[in-house]
C-alpha cells in the first residue's frame, strides 16, 4: 500500500528515477540478495517503506514472525544502503513505537519512556530498532539517514483480511460483505472507544516528498493528521460509506489495544507541512478502491 502510494506520488516528478523491485523479485530478509540490488543500482536515495503488518489479531498471534521479519529488513536495507554508498535514506516506522500509556498526543521525544503495548510489542521493537539504525549510522558515519513514524494508514492497496488487517480496511471488507449478503447486524471488535488517528496513505507519501526535499531532517519525525476518531465513531463512518443500513453490536470480549493513539505532529507543522484528505472523503475513495480491486481480482487478503 504505501510503496503503491510512494510510486504515485514520485512518478514523473522532475530529477527523479525510480528504481524498483517487487516482493517477488528482491527478497528484503536475504542479506546477499539485498546487497546484490545495491550494487548493482546504486541509488542515490532509498525510502524503505517495506514491513510485515498486521492489526492486533495478527500482532497478537505471529510476534516471532513479526519481530524478525521486520528486524531483519530494517538491518538488511539500512546497512545496506550505507556499505553501497547511499547517502539519504528515509525509514518509515509506525506510530506504535511509543509507549502504551504516552502522553497524548504523542511526542517524539516520548519514544522509550515506558512499556509497549503488549499486543504489538515485537513489531514496535523491530520498528524502533530501525530507526535507531538510522539514527547512530547518521550519528558515526554523516549519512543522512533519518525516519518517519507515520499514524494508522489506509488507502488503495490495503490488506482486507478480515483477521489479520487493520481495523480500517477489516470494517470496509466486513461492512461490503454483510451488505451483499443482507445481514441484518454486524459485531465489530471491542468496545469501540479506544481513540485512533488515520492518515490516508497518498497524504503519507507527500509528506515523505517533503521529508526528503529538507536538507537537514529530524532524526525522526511523526506524519499524521492531529485528530482522531472513536473506533465507534470510524466504524459509523464506513457503514455509511459502504451503504450498510443495518444494526452494529460491540463484543467488548475482544480485546481494544491501547486507550488513545494520537500523534504530536506538531514538528512537520512547523516545517511547513500538513495532511489535507478528511476523513470522510478518504474512506469513501478506499471503498471506491476496494471495490475496483476486487472487480480486477486484485484484492488483497
């Protein structure tokens, strides 16, 4: 999803020459074949925008898996790019890298001041190991190397499994399939009060143009929007735009994750830039999306 947006984002924009790979043709957990890329490119920029993801349930459920596909891509890509000779790289993290009970909103210097949350701690700790990465190769070796920590994402080419994505795209896909079938109710997830922020992902790969336009970027910046939603208020959001009309109930068995995720974007600001897809307007153009998807057989999940 983000690649996709990166790529939409960058095609065509003056000076710039993509070189790209899919998951397919360069295995980012292979050292040797992630050295092999480098060489044989050499890119004067690398924007590593590659994860294993997945929402609570998937977190909750595969942590090794998590943990060291995403450790080992972020030392695969990053050292990498330093030993062929790339001297500006952007690492994309996730806001999940701050402690579970963080101030709100989310500072960047609040990163490892407390606990994780526990249902995503294996990926927040490869997460926070790679911008570390970034951070002491730039610190040693006067590379550029810095990072951004985006909030929730969705947006076309989001993974729609109904376990294992986010809670976006899973309530797109549980919405459109209740509303095909005639279901007259759909149980969300939760109590539906937990408070999240979301940025479409095509506002996150214009914010890591900008990002990358700056000559001398913060170690690590957060990119959202500064508002969020009740989960109960979102899940409303994507029945409209799905057209359900029928009854939602709350199994507040399952569980909620954090409280409150709301990012401090107050640095990007400041440096001049802001999301401006609402919303509203960007779930109905997901939806949009998912169901072209879906009609080309390209759907994910």
């Amino acid at each position: 999803m983000v690649g996709g947006a990166l790529v939409r984002r960058l095609q065509g924009e003056a000076g710039v020459q993509l070189v790209l790979r899919s998951r397919r043709e360069l295995d980012l957990t292979d050292q040797a074949a992630v050295n092999a890329f480098y060489a044989a490119e050499k890119p004067d920029v690398a924007i590593i925008a590659a994860a294993k993801v997945g929402g609570i349930h998937a977190n909750n459920t595969y942590p090794a898996d998590f943990i060291y596909a995403n450790l080992i891509m972020a030392a695969n890509c990053i050292h990498g790019a330093y030993a062929a000779g790339v001297q500006r790289l952007l690492f994309l993290g996730s806001s999940c890298i701050y402690p579970k009970h963080a101030p709100q909103p989310m500072p960047e210097d609040s990163l490892l001041t407390g606990p994780l949350e526990p249902t995503n701690e294996a990926y927040a700790i490869a997460k926070i190991a790679g911008l570390k990465l970034c951070e002491f190769y730039r610190r040693q070796h006067g590379v550029c190397f810095h990072s951004a920590m985006p909030t929730n994402l969705y947006g076309p080419g989001d993974n729609y499994h109904l376990q294992n994505s986010h809670v976006l795209p899973a309530l797109i896909r549980k919405f459109h399939e209740a509303k095909i079938a005639g279901r007259p109710e759909v149980v969300a997830w939760g109590t539906g009060s937990p408070r999240r922020e979301f940025l479409h992902v095509d506002d996150l790969a214009d914010a890591c143009a900008f990002l990358l336009r700056l000559p001398g970027p913060p170690d690590l910046i957060n990119v959202g929007t500064g508002t969020d939603v009740t989960i109960r208020e979102l899940t409303e959001i994507v029945a409209v735009a799905v057209g359900y009309t029928g009854r939602i109930t709350w199994d507040a068995t399952k569980p909620d994750g954090t409280p409150r995720k709301l990012m401090d974007v107050s640095k990007l600001t400041a440096l001049g830039w802001q999301a401006r897809t609402a919303l509203r307007d960007g779930v109905a153009a997901t939806y949009a999306s998912f169901l072209a998807e879906q009609a080309a057989g390209t759907l994910r999940g």
